[in-house]
C-alpha cells in the first residue's frame, strides 16, 4: 500500500509506462531506472493501483534482493493461487508450471530493486505474453529491456509536493513562498528528499521554513529530517542510505572520480576539465569509469555532448565521502590547479568569443575563490581573481546572452 498523502507530477510517466508494457507480442518487459530517492517504487506501485483493472490475472509484487525471484513465485503462487507445483519438480520447473496454470487474465509482475537481471530472465521462459514484467533499477539492465528514466519532479509538480505534506498547516507555504521554493533547489526536487523534510515540517507546526533551511545547510545530509524515514513511508531508507546503495557498488577508482566531481561547483561540467584534474590516467580509463559506473548507477547526468552534473544532493554526498579516501589534499590541490589555469587564460580584454569559451568553467572557478581559497598560492590568488574579474567587466560589454544551463 502506498504512504504517499499526494502523488504529483508523474502523469505523463505513468501513461508510457503503460505503452511499454503493452507494445509486445511475448513477455513484455520494461523497468523504471534512476538514482535513488526518485520515486522508483512509488510509480511502480501508484501504476499497479491506477491499472488493476486491466490485470484481471492479479499482481505480484516480488523484492528482487530478499529471495530468489524463483522461490518468490512459487510461494506466491502456493499462498495467493493455491497452485501446487509438484515438489519432484526442480525450482525452474516449478516457475514454469505457475506460468501454464496461472488464473486467467494479464498478470502484472512487479521486481523491486533489481541489480542483476540475468538472475530474473531464466525464469521468464515459457511466460506467456500475457505477463507484464515491471522491474525498478538504479542501473541499465541491458538494451532489450524497455526502459523509463525517471528524473527529478519539475519546480512546481516539488512545490505542489510540500504543499500536500503541511496540509494542515494552510497557508505555511504561501507565507514563506520565496523560502519555501529555495528549499525545493536545495533538495534538488528529489522526491524522497521533498517527503522526508515535508513530514519533518509537519511534525514541527512552528518551526518556519527559513530555520528548516538554516538546519539543512548546517548539518546537511546529517539532518535528521532527511535520515529516517516514518514508517508508512514507502520509501524505507533515509536520503544518505539511499545512496549508500550504489556507493557500495563503486571501485576505488569510481569513488575517486565522483568525489573530485563533488569539488566543482554545483553546475554543468565540461569534461575537459575533469581530464586536466586526473594526470595519472588516461582518457579512455577515465570514460570507461564514467560511462560504465557513474552514468550506468545514475550517480551522475549527462546533459549534453561533453557537459555533466551531479545533482545536489549527491554532490552532498560524494564531498561526505571525501574524506574516506586517500590523497584527499592532493585531490583539492589538483582542482584548484586546473581552474587557476582556466581563469589565467582570460585576457584583460575579452572578446566575446572568450567569454563564451570560458562561461561554462566560472562556477567552477569562484567555487574555488569561495571554498578551496586555502589551497592556491598568494601568487595564484591574484591572478584567480583577476581572471574572474575579468570575465564579469568583459560580459558587460556585450549583449549578445552566454549559454546559461540550469
């Protein structure tokens, strides 16, 4: 059963779902994949609510990491169909046997959390094309699964989201509004992280948004409000625990690349300056990380061709595990190195062709004039900022717009 007290802003993903679960002659598979705290689970769940009529064969919800998919059919099947598989059986005869005798009707089979669907797909076998497969990922399971990539809500859908949690309290939101969106950003519009501090807030009528704020970029991942989650939450881990998940997946290396990642400044990354971060390896190691462990476990975005960004609060979280690693001032140094050569590069007068050039890696370059001060020489320092200054008197100078991402 859903904990959720409002489901918004999933319109749009809950109808091609439902296209993909129908668009095949055999076993239709599809799987909602995204970062944690997405709302993976909770669309799967509000989908098998809003379509139970057409699955007139019944719902079966399995936990891919509790049990082997295998035994949790059959016992689903022993429990909920009173089917009897003969026992001489071995376990995937016994799945196929449920297959041929289940009632009649689609069937809609929910896997939440799968890692490995090569521990899924055997057991598919012999399943007629009236079964629905629905699998929730943080990774890609491969090119002939469907898929729906799940992102973060819009502004409004995460407004909208708060707003139903302090239901109680009317008009909280519209006396702090300018707060009340600020504190959507700061959350990035994860949905776990938009419930968790939503039931926070409902918990403590007095307490206003601005301290809720104050709190979150005090204590940040370590807030209790985004830790634990109630218990009909459907989510059952905390925002720090969500993540934890892939961490745990991650190589050393893998590790090492999202925490420099963490080091720029929350804003689009063009990859070139990642690869001036990392001498020690080559272009080819450094993609491969990238491509095969970042993007695959969505702990990372590509926006578009050679631009990335780490949401919030994964940023968050990566700069929390920084100091778990070794060589952690060496990876600071390194940071601060590359952005004081891109802010010597901009010349006392820039043409606009410069400007655009460089826009992209000014976030990146006052992130260190605001946080890493510590880690560039007095020498440094002052051409750092001279080349920021630079940069912000010569866009002055023209009107033609530079690219800005959001």
């Amino acid at each position: 059963m859903s904990g959720v007290v409002k489901f918004v802003g999933r319109d749009e993903e809950l109808e091609e779902l439902h296209k993909l679960l129908q668009e095949n002659n055999q076993v239709a598979i599809a799987a909602i994949l995204g970062m944690g705290g997405l709302g993976k689970t909770e669309l799967a769940l509000q989908y098998a609510m809003t379509q139970r009529e057409n699955y007139q064969g019944g719902l079966c919800w399995l936990q891919a990491k509790v049990e082997d998919f295998g035994v949790q059919v059959v016992r689903f099947a022993r429990t909920q169909l009173d089917l009897k598989p003969p026992e001489e059986f071995d376990l995937p005869a016994q799945v196929q046997y449920c297959w041929r005798n289940w009632r009649e009707g689609n069937v809609l089979v929910v896997v939440d959390d799968v890692t490995d669907y090569q521990q899924i797909r055997p057991y598919l076998q012999g399943a007629s094309s009236r079964f629905k497969v629905l699998m929730t990922t943080r990774k890609k399971l491969g090119v002939a699964i469907k898929q729906l990539s799940l992102d973060v809500l819009q502004p409004d859908a995460a407004l909208e989201l708060l707003r139903s949690l302090l239901a109680e309290t009317p008009g909280r939101i519209e006396r702090e509004l300018d707060v009340a969106k600020q504190l959507c950003a700061w959350l990035g519009y994860l949905p776990l992280g938009l419930e968790l501090v939503g039931r926070y807030l409902a918990r403590k009528p007095d307490l206003s948004l601005w301290e809720m704020m104050q709190r979150l970029e005090k204590k940040r991942l370590e807030q209790p409000a985004l830790v634990k989650p109630e218990a009909d939450m459907t989510a059952q881990r905390g925002v720090q625990a969500a993540f934890e998940l892939s961490w745990q997946e991650l190589a050393e290396d893998d590790k090492q690349l999202g925490c420099i990642l963490s080091l720029f400044a929350a804003a689009p990354i063009p990859w070139n300056l990642v690869e001036q971060c990392f001498t020690d390896k080559d272009e080819d190691e450094l993609e491969d990380i990238r491509d095969d462990k970042l993007l695959n476990l969505h702990l990372l975005q590509r926006k578009e061709e050679g631009i990335y960004q780490l949401h919030p609060l994964l940023r968050e979280f990566f700069q929390s595990k920084f100091t778990s690693l070794e060589q952690v001032e060496e990876f600071k140094r390194s940071f601060c190195q590359v952005m004081v050569a891109v802010a010597k590069e901009i010349p006392e007068t820039p043409t606009l062709e410069k400007i655009n050039a460089v826009s992209l890696a000014i976030p990146h370059i006052a992130e260190v004039a605001n946080n890493l001060i510590e880690y560039v020489s007095d020498e440094d320092l002052i051409k750092h900022f001279l080349g920021l200054g630079r940069f912000y008197e010569g866009q002055g100078l023209y009107t033609t717009p530079v690219k800005v991402y959001q």
